[in-house]
C-alpha cells in the first residue's frame, strides 16, 4: 500500500502537495481550521456580492512547472492584468519600483541633491557586512531614500525598528534591486520572464481571486480520492517510536476531537504551534527555539465606495506616519470582476499588528470609521463616498525574521530530522522562511516527491525565494544553510525512483 498523508493547512503549499500526491494515488487528509475557505492567506472573501484578497496575490512565476500547474488547475479563468503600484509619500504618489527621474523631480531640487549625495556616499563606502534591514538598503539606496521610501513603512508592517530586522529578509524581499537596477529597468525594461521579480510589469489573476484557483484546487484533489475536513483544528502531533506512524488530533466543528493515524504529516502551519503539539515532546532547546520565533498580525479593512476613479493602482504603499494604514489595494483594479456594481469599488486598508493589541483589539465599527478617516485625511474618498465595509483578521500571516531568526529554525530542523521522521515542514510558516505562492508551492511538490519516492531525493530547505531549483549552492546565511541559497540537488537518480 502506498503510505498516506495528513497534510496540516489547506493553504498554496498543503493544497499543492495534496493535488500532487493524489495524482499518483497516494491517500491523504487534509486539515484546514477555517470553517469555510481554503486558500489560507491566499484565500478570497465574499461579502454582500464583492471578493477581496487577504493582500494582493500577484500569478507570475519563473518556474515553468508553478506555471503549468497554475494553467492545469485553473485552465480558462486568468486574466492578463498590468502591474500597477506606487508609494503615497507626503501627499504624492511615486511610482514603485523607483522610477528615479520621476522621484527625484517630484521630491524638488534639494531634496533631490540630498538623495544624489546620499547615494555616491553609499556607493563609495558602503556599511561592510549588513545585518540588518537598513544598513542593507542603505547600501543599495543611500541613507536619504531609504528613510524616505522605506523605513516608515517597513517599520509599520513589522512593528519593530529596521534595525532589527535580519539583512538576510532584506536581500530576498528586495532582490536584486538598487538605484543603479532601477535606472536600468527605466531605461531599457526587460522582458518579465527575465526580470527581477519586483520588476515585473504585468501578471496574471483569477477572475474573482486567488481563492477561485484554490477552490478548484481542493475540488479537484477530493475529486482524486483526498480527503478535505474544514474548520478541523490540529491539537497535536503523536510519533509512535516502536512503528514510526503518526496521528494527529484535530477538533472538528462539531467540538469533538478525532485522531487520523498517517505515515507522514505535511505541516504548513507555524512552526511555534507545531512544536508545542509535538508528543514525543521536544527537547528543551527545540521548545525554546520554536518560543523565539515571532509572527506579525495583520488585518483588512475592506471599504466599498463610490468609484471617483481616485487611484487606478493594484494598491499603493502609505509612507505617512500620520496614518495608521499601510498599503491600500484597489480590488478593481486586480479584477473588475471582484466588484459586482461597476459604479462602486473596493478598497483593502491594511493594518499590521500583533494579535491582542489596541488595533487588533478595536471593534469592526471603530476600525471602520478609522479606515474612512484615513481615507478622507490622504485625499482618496470624500467621507459622502463610503457606502459600506468589513473587516478580516489574519493571525500569524507573516513569519518575523529578526536577526536570531535563521539560528532558531535550524535548531529546530536539526531536532525534526533527529527525532521525528515522517514530519515535514512545508511553505511560509511551516519553514518560517520568507516566500511568495509560487515558492509556498515549489516547497510542498518536492516534499510530495520525497513521501513518492520513499526518500529525501530533493532538500526542500534550499528551495529559493523565486521557486527555482537548481543543482548548484550559491551562498548560505551565516552558515545556515537553506535560507538565501540556491537548492542543491541531493540525488541525480530521479528516474529510478519513479520521478518524472
């Protein structure tokens, strides 16, 4: 019999890896605590008639295979959608990426003189080794445009001081990107399959959200012969050490707990909650890892008004400290399907918090009325536009990678492959390890070819920010292997363990 799989979270990465296993038989569960949507973070929400994206969820790929993938799931529902986003910076908007001709004349003639000074000084001495955030984008932009275009708003996503933040997250979020590579792209624009990532002009997009790919994603997967329980939560994780079998505890909707016994468990979901669940328990070291590792909250703000055509952009960046906000999405701009009433649209005010804090913790009508009042304050709606609203919470929806950070995940992967075979750590939180979708997906395909396989013919762990798998290793992150390297391929033998 081919072994079988409980896989934790219905998000990208445990929804690819139960389509894939299905494909060639292989039984699986799959574990979503959601009630009603899969997708996780990638997930759509309906009200009253209108979709909106827990954040935008861009579809372009430099992995062929992600791409095939996305055509094979969802073959007659993309659209082609231009790449629009700008930064709102003391009461303007400038384009993002920089345009730096455009930035500068918009900033005047000394400010402008300010930022060329700032960044010759950079160019020609940089901060040696950067560790954190803005000693590395210093490095890239000079001092006076990093705190102009991105200290506040960084500072607001992670609720902590630029200086705390790893250089490591820094090199992979802005890949590739400096002032001399923004210049470049200005004056000769490359061709999207061949661009940096952040470059990219145009991109494909459900008709009616992210969520359209990953409802027929399960459909599909169930249709295979898995297994999809919603609104089941993960209560712990059992390795038998006699037989090497797992079970897992999940609460259902109906408050009764049910155990599913597996050979292997897939888990997309926070390292933290995982480890603390793990019986055999983990060492104390492991345990005190997986309590360092931080997560930052996030909620939206959705805001259906009148459309005064104020901003056409996807969404755009708020570098005002005077507004809470962060970044605001157009929903109609990502689709015109996502708004039933073509006189209306659809704003998604994002907020970045910790859960339990005063802004996670304020009433859906208080946060209402202080998305409308930030509205008003940046000049995009008149407070006679707003028609109506909603707010959805996220909790855990970005990892926090601090400077211990990459330490504290691989005392816990050291511990995992030591202690409990069978477990694997797939995606964003399930590797606290900063990716996209495509990549969340390129994780959870190799992990599913090594339960196929019966052995670790692929290191997940070195899977790349871009989705892309090569056979060299190019660099590492202070010794840590996985989190800034290129994949390297363990075994070259794949047709003789059955991978095509």
């Amino acid at each position: 019999m081919k072994p079988s799989t409980v896989v934790i979270g219905a998000g990208p990465a445990g929804l690819t890896a139960a389509f894939h296993l299905t494909a060639d038989g292989f039984p699986v569960t799959v574990l979503e605590a959601d009630p009603q949507y899969v997708g996780g973070i990638s997930r759509t929400v309906s009200y009253n008639g209108f979709h909106f994206d827990i954040g935008g969820h861009r579809f372009f790929s430099k992995s062929e295979r992600i791409e095939a993938l996305w055509r094979e799931i969802l073959p007659d529902d993309f659209l082609d959608r231009p790449r629009s986003s700008r930064i709102f910076y003391n009461g303007k908007f400038f384009a993002y990426p920089l345009k730096p001709f455009q930035a500068l004349r918009d900033l005047g003639v000394i400010e402008s003189i300010r930022c060329v000074l700032s960044y010759l000084a950079a160019r020609l001495s940089p901060i040696a080794n950067p560790r954190n955030f803005e000693e590395w984008v210093t490095n890239q932009f000079g001092a006076r445009l990093y705190g102009i275009f991105f200290k506040t708003y960084t500072e607001k996503v992670w609720g902590m001081p630029c200086t705390e933040i790893s250089a490591d997250w820094a090199a992979q979020r802005i890949k590739g990107v400096s002032l001399r590579s923004a210049v470049m792209s200005a004056l000769f624009p490359p061709r999207d399959k061949g661009a940096i990532k952040s470059l990219i002009s145009t991109f494909r997009y459900p008709r009616r959200g992210p969520g359209m790919l990953w409802d027929a994603c399960a459909r599909k997967m169930q249709e295979r012969g898995g297994t999809l329980l919603l609104g089941h939560t993960v209560t712990g994780t059992t390795r038998d050490q006699a037989t090497g079998r797992w079970s897992v505890k999940a609460v259902g909707p109906d408050g009764v707990e049910a155990r599913f016994d597996c050979d292997h468990v897939m888990s997309s979901a926070p390292i933290r909650e995982l480890i603390g669940g793990l019986a055999p328990a983990v060492p104390a070291p492991m345990q005190d890892a997986a309590e360092s590792l931080r997560y930052r909250d996030f909620l939206t703000v959705a805001v259906i008004l009148k459309d005064r055509d104020r901003f056409a952009d996807n969404w755009i960046y708020v570098h005002d400290p005077s507004v809470k906000v962060g970044r605001i999405q157009n929903f109609k701009s990502w689709s015109p399907e996502m708004v039933p009433d073509p006189s209306l649209t659809c704003y998604g005010l994002e907020y970045f918090c910790f859960e339990g804090d005063g802004l996670w913790a304020s009433s859906d009508e208080a946060l209402l009325a202080r998305a409308t009042d930030e509205l008003v304050a940046l000049g995009l709606a008149g407070r006679e536009d707003i028609v109506d609203g909603c707010v959805v919470r996220q909790k855990k929806a970005y990892p926090v990678y601090d400077d211990a950070y990459a330490q504290h995940v691989q005392v816990i992967r050291d511990g995992l492959q030591e202690s409990y075979a069978g477990l694997h750590l797939v995606g964003r939180n399930g590797m606290h390890k900063y990716n996209n979708q495509d990549h969340a997906m390129m994780t959870a395909l190799l992990c599913a070819e090594n339960i196929m396989a019966g052995q670790d013919v692929h290191d997940v762990w070195q899977v790349n920010e871009d989705a892309e798998y090569h056979e060299e290793v190019r660099g590492s992150n202070n010794g840590v292997s996985g989190l800034r390297a290129v994949p390297e391929r363990i075994s070259t033998d794949r047709s003789a363990r059955g991978i095509s």
